[in-house]
C-alpha cells in the first residue's frame, strides 16, 4: 500500500514523525512517501533534522507576507502535480492547517482517499481558532479514515454523520514524539542548550507561547500587560520565545523587553522546547501541541484563548482557559504560584491525550485493514 504523508508546519511534523517511523518499519505492508509544503521553512526543517525525515517532495512554497488564499492556491497546484505523478492508495493530512485543507481538497479532486490524523477536534466558533477550525471541519468531509486522538472527538465526527466504521480512537501522535524526544534529551542539561543561556533555572520558570490570529492586536496587548506585572510581582524567570510574525513580535518587545526576568528569545527547536518545558514550572499559552504535550511532563497549562478545541484537558484539570484578559490571566497565575493545593490538582491530573501508543494502533489499523 502507498501512503503519502503531507504536511507542512512544525507542529504537523512532529505528529506526523511517529507514524511515519512506524510505517517505514514494515516495509513489506507499507510504502511510505512524504511531501512538505514548508508552510513554515525553518521551524519545519528543525523537526524533520531532529527526526531524521528526508522528504521525497518539497514544495518549498513560503513566500514573504504571503496570505491565506495564496497559500491555498500554492498547495493545491503543488500537491496536484505530486498526487498525479505519485499514485498514492492515501494521502495522510494532520490537524487543522491550511496545508491539511489545500492537501485534502486537491486528493478529493484526484480521487485519492484521504486519512486524517487528529480528527474530530472542534471549538463549534469558526472564528476561533482561525482560520483553522474551519480548516479541520472542511478536511473532515473530504476524509475516507477519521484518526481521532480521543472519544469526545469521536463523538463529535458521529455527530457530523460521519460514518463510524471509518473512525477510530487512537490517542494523539503528540504524546508519541514526546516520549522519544525525551528519550534523547536524556542526560542533556542546560549547557546543551545555547539558546537558553542567562535563564536562572534555580528560579522557578514560566514558560510563554502565543501566536494565534484571533488574538492579534488588543487581546495581545492585554496578554503581554499581564506577562510584565507578573514579571513585575513575583520572584519568577520568565521565557517566551517569540514567534516570527510581527503581529506578534511587536507588541512583545515594545511590553516587555527590557527587564532581567523576562528572556524574549527567538523560536526554539523542538529538543530544546521540550526540555524547557520539562524544566518549567507553569505554562501559559495559546497553542494546541502544548495543552496537550505539557500534561505529560506534569506542569500545569493556562490557555490563554476564548475558546479551545481541546477541551479534554479542560475537563481532566490538566489545563485552565483564562481566555485575555489581563487580571484573569494574572490571578490564575498568583493562584498557581502560591496555592500549592491548586498547583498540584494540575500537575497531578490524567493527562486524556494519549499514552504514546497511538502510531501503532493507527499502523496496526491499516494492516488489518488496507484498503
């Protein structure tokens, strides 16, 4: 059987790594091939070197201040040439990027059957998150296989009239790739991370994320007023590596440049991410990949967003939605770093995202299953 995997962002080839392993292992059932869109060149690369992936198709398609509609174009006339030329049985699509809708449409369009890792997820407000919970509803209907990480995203795909037969709960490929990268980060320490120079890690550390879209512009700015009077208030270090969207580079550094706590640091590889949140104390964040991959190392998660498509975590206590609002993030973050019975409720909760065993189900899947 041919599968062809498609991704192009960094949090589509950390999942995607897993799998992708897996499958190569038995060549006999599987030949594997990968195409990237580099919807994000540097911080995919990372990735792919740390797991040893060497793509058979790049589409190089990043262009500078490129827009959503012009990555769509891009990917769908990319991928169309590849799917033609290389005749996969499937096409694995992951989450919820534009790279996943574009590749998924131009499959349909050539009657190639589509398998969608980490399906089922929704936060039912299609302007939040954007553009991607559209983008992961609309992959939905064009998917053959519904690869969901957990019941709740099962139960949401059935109420979509997706047929069940094609659904299976798996868990999350997150929690695979975590797992092996910790593995090769044992017996690294802080000398083996340059990028982390100058952060006292005798303190205790919060770790900050944020890129989303929907929060650009006033929600970043209460964000980022939030992050300076914790910085201001409590014996804490505080590290935020910084996306490359100005959008977001922006209003960070004109906050919260300029005090010795608070180390604005440029985007980590994946290694050295993961290593810092294992050494972090709290988490707050916008993203998806660490609600779900900060449970594991047991560190409290604060998401800072209206609305999540992870409510799993909400439900388990792994995780707090303390939306972007200033005072509310702020007191959700004093209560954690001064009510130790509070803390440990969170770092104590059953992580519901898996249990690092999800590329096998989904290998064994197609074994006995192939078409």
């Amino acid at each position: 059987m041919k599968i062809l995997f498609f991704f192009g962002t960094r949090p589509e080839a950390i999942k995607m790594a897993p799998l992708i392993h897996e499958l190569k292992r038995d060549r006999h059932s599987f030949d594997v091939k990968i195409c990237v869109s580099a919807q994000h060149r540097e911080m995919l690369d990372q990735v792919l070197n740390f797991f040893g992936i060497k793509p058979d198709f790049d589409l190089n398609l990043m262009q500078p201040n490129q827009n959503l509609s012009q990555i769509t174009e891009a990917v769908l006339r990319g991928v169309q040439e590849i799917l033609v030329a290389c005749k996969p049985d499937w096409l694995v699509v992951q989450g919820d990027t534009t790279t996943t809708f574009a590749g998924a449409l131009a499959a349909f369009y050539q009657r190639v059957k589509v398998a969608h890792l980490e399906a089922g997820l929704r936060s039912f407000n299609k302007e939040s998150p954007f553009p991607e919970e559209m983008n992961r509803v609309l992959t939905t209907h064009l998917s053959d296989l519904h690869l969901a990480p957990t019941d709740r995203a099962r139960e949401n795909l059935l109420r979509e009239n997706i047929a069940e037969k094609n659904i299976f709960v798996v868990g999350n490929t997150s929690i695979d790739a975590l797992f092996l990268c910790l593995d090769k980060l044992t017996g690294k320490t802080i000398r083996d991370f340059p990028a982390l120079a100058g952060i006292d890690f005798s303190k205790r550390i919060i770790t900050v994320t944020g890129h989303r879209r929907e929060s650009f512009g006033k929600p970043f700015e209460n964000i980022c007023r939030a992050l300076r009077r914790i910085s201001e208030s409590a014996d804490v270090e505080l590290v935020y590596p910084v996306h490359l969207n100005p959008n977001v580079r922006k209003p960070v550094f004109d906050m919260l440049q300029g005090r010795s706590n608070v180390h604005l640091i440029e985007p980590l590889d994946y290694a050295a991410f993961v290593w810092l949140m294992n050494q972090s104390h709290i988490i707050l964040t916008d993203s998806g990949g660490v609600q779900e991959e900060a449970p594991s190392l047991g560190k409290p998660v604060l998401v800072m967003r209206d609305v999540t498509e992870r409510v799993e975590g909400i439900a388990a206590g792994t995780a707090k939605l303390v939306g972007t609002e200033t005072d509310k993030i702020i007191a959700e973050t004093v209560k954690l770093l001064t009510d130790p019975q509070v803390y440990e409720a969170m770092a104590k909760a059953v992580n519901p995202y898996g249990d690092g065993e999800a590329s096998r189900r989904i290998c064994a899947i197609w074994q006995r299953h192939p078409r």
